[in-house]
C-alpha cells in the first residue's frame, strides 16, 4: 500500500511539472516577448535617439488602434503620433551630467526586422560634451511580470560602439562620452581641439593610447554578460521551446539516451543561432515558429504511442535546428559590431544553455526514478496529450 502510495505521488509530481508551462500567462502567442532596440549617435552638434518597439506592444501598450483589426496602420499611426511619442517619453530618460534632456522629436516610422513590423521613433538631444556622464533608465513593462522586455541598445561615438541590452531590473544604462581617438593615417581634423586631442594622442606613449582608447565607453556591466543574462531571460520565456524540452524528457529513455538527446539539441540550435544572425539561413518567422509548434505536437505523440522511444536524438537534433532559429529572433534586430559578434552569440546561446541544463537536472532525476513504476506510462501518455494539445494551439494560431 505504501509502495502504491509512493508511486502515486511520483506520477502526481510528473503532471505538477508539465501544468505550470500550460498554464503560463501568455499561453496563446508562447512567445510574451517585448523586444526593444535604442540606437543613440552622438555627433558634434546633436544626439540622435532612435527606440523602436515592436508593434504588439504598442497595440498592448497604448489605445490606438481605432478600427479593431489588431494591427496597426500608417492612418493609425499618423493620427496618434503624439500619443504614442508620449508613452515613449513617460516610460524612459536620457540625462546628461545628472541633468534631465528635453528631446525633440524626430518623426515616427515603420521600420521592419526579422519579419516583424516596429514602430520606431526618432528625437533629437542636444550634443553632448566630452566627458559627461550619460545616463538612460527604460521603465518599460518594468513592473509587469507576464512580459519578458528586452531593450537592445547600441551607442555610437564615430567610430567607436559599445552596446548593452537592458531586461529584467536592469534597467539603467551608463558611460562616460569619451573624444574618440584619432587613428594614423586618416585626414586632418576638422576643428581645432580635434587636431589638439590628435597632437596630444600622438605625444603620448603607445601603451597609453591604447589604453585611452578602450576607455571611450564606460559601462556599468560588460556585453558578454548582459548577452548571458539575455539568453536566460530568452528561454524563460519561450514556453513553446521549454514544452518541447519537457515533451523530450518524458519519453521512457536510458541516460545514455537523455545524454544523445540533449547534446544533439545543443549542437543543433547552436548551429543554426549562429547562422541565422550572420544571416548565412533565413527562413521566414512563420515558418520557424508553425515547426516549433509542430515538433512539440510530434514529439508528444511518440510518448502517447511508444513506451521507449528510440532514435529521440535524431528527431532533436533535425527539430533543434528549427528552434535554434527561433533563438535568434530578438538577436536579428541587433546590429552587433563585428569585432564582438562571437562572443555576444556564445555568452546568448551560454545563457540558454544554463537554464536548459538546470530544469534537466532538476526533471531527469524524478522522471527516472518515477519510470520505476508501472502507472508511468499512463501518465506520460496524459501529461503528453495536454502537451500536443497545447502545441496544436499554437500551430493552429501561427498558420492564421
């Protein structure tokens, strides 16, 4: 009786895992993703600020869509420029020398990434001096725990970059504006404390100028780890790719087996991650995101039907390569500089990788020992339909 008993609250444990990814807020897009992008140039007589939003949040965010579509249209757009331009400016600030900057806007546009529409608005600050401290804070869905926001920001100072990524309650964003280094070679400069600062780079040891130069941009954490913390945020919030991971594991496996599958699925979105950011694949965001749909309602059928699966690891692999893909989606946005693309994708698919590896841990140990028991199979088979269900929504809703 106490061996049945046992059992009973192993199986219960087994649906306890599978219920909260099903009932997660924002089942029906699996996908409650707020990706921003900031792109601020500093120039000599101004600071350009462009921030675009994708346009679900705007529709989510402030009432304006006026014919009910769903979508937002240049007439839409145009009518409540102001309205949208306000709730922009309420949820974020730019200061200068701890001093609150007045922008002035720019217009407001359409603009296109990866396949999905944005809305991006432009102002214009006033120039920044050499050596103020800049300072922006996104408040954006700041307290709002059902959307996981990312704000990718690049800042451009000529020829010098720096980028951080701002999410979760990180929000502020910090440097010092730096005069950019004059490099050898190139022409005269245009104004006369130009030509001082090259004058004076030029009498300074090599050592030192190298130094100086890497100092352009002070930021207050590093970029690989804002991209590690951006990968972990990532895969926390796509309930469709942590489904299918559970789809995976609960098939009837040796560790052998959990170890082939795993590691294929690593290999295979790492690949594709990659590629598809250097723009070498790309496939259009339906597509990716109906076969991430469908391989949850394939892989959850296989349990329904087949006690111990065999060959999972080609399966996951051929379906990893597909979701590696759908990884890389807040990343193609994002204009990396080239000198840091590698190690900004390794440290974002690093980040993914933790959390996998961390709820694999924590599953694989109960589902083992839980496989002991002659009731397993029925539960998988019933954890698995609500699992293939939940996949067929989303297939359905992608296919619209």
């Amino acid at each position: 009786m106490n061996k049945i008993s046992r059992s009973k609250r192993l199986i219960m444990s087994l649906l306890f895992m599978s219920f909260p990814l099903m009932t997660m807020p924002g089942i029906a897009s699996a996908h409650p993703l707020s990706a921003s992008y900031t792109e601020i140039t500093f120039e000599k007589d101004q600071t350009k600020l462009d921030f675009s939003l994708d346009e679900l949040s705007v529709l989510e965010k402030v009432d304006v869509d006026t014919n009910g579509d769903g979508k937002l249209d240049q007439n839409e757009l145009t009518a409540n420029q102001a309205t949208i331009i306000h709730f922009i400016e309420d949820s974020m600030y730019l200061e200068v020398g701890q001093q609150d900057q007045a922008g002035k806007d720019a217009g407001i546009e359409f603009s296109k990434k990866n396949d999905m529409t944005y809305v991006t608005v432009h102002f214009i600050y006033p120039a920044v001096p050499y050596g103020e401290t800049v300072h922006l804070n996104d408040g954006l869905y700041y307290n709002d725990g059902n959307t996981n926001y990312a704000n990718l920001l690049v800042a451009k100072s000529g020829s010098d970059v720096s980028q951080a990524i701002l999410t979760g309650k990180d929000r502020d964003w910090t440097m010092i504006h730096t005069e950019p280094q004059v490099e050898q070679g190139q022409g005269p400069a245009s104004d006369s404390s130009s030509a001082a600062a090259a004058n004076t780079a030029q009498s300074q040891p090599e050592a030192t100028q190298e130094s100086a130069a890497k100092s352009v941009f002070s930021l207050k954490d590093s970029a690989w780890l804002s991209f590690f913390k951006l990968g972990m945020h990532h895969i926390l919030g796509g309930y469709d790719h942590l489904l299918f991971l559970l789809a995976l594991l609960l098939g009837r496996q040796t560790f052998k087996q959990y170890a082939a599958t795993i590691t294929a699925f690593t290999i295979a979105h790492s690949i594709t991650l990659t590629l598809t950011y250097l723009n070498v694949l790309h496939f259009p965001s339906t597509f990716i995101e109906s076969v991430i749909a469908f391989s949850i309602v394939y892989v959850a059928i296989e349990n329904i039907f087949f006690k111990k699966v065999r060959f999972r690891w080609l399966v996951t692999f051929a379906f990893g390569l597909i979701h590696g893909m759908g990884f890389a989606d807040i990343l193609l946005g994002m204009d990396i500089p080239k000198p840091y693309v590698a190690i900004d994708l390794a440290s974002f698919n690093i980040g993914i990788e933790v959390i996998q590896l961390c709820l694999i841990a924590l599953a694989v140990p109960v589902i083992r020992y839980a496989q002991r028991y002659k009731g397993y199979f029925r539960t998988v088979q019933a954890a698995s339909i609500l699992i293939a269900a939940a996949g067929a929504f989303w297939l359905y809703e992608r296919l619209l």
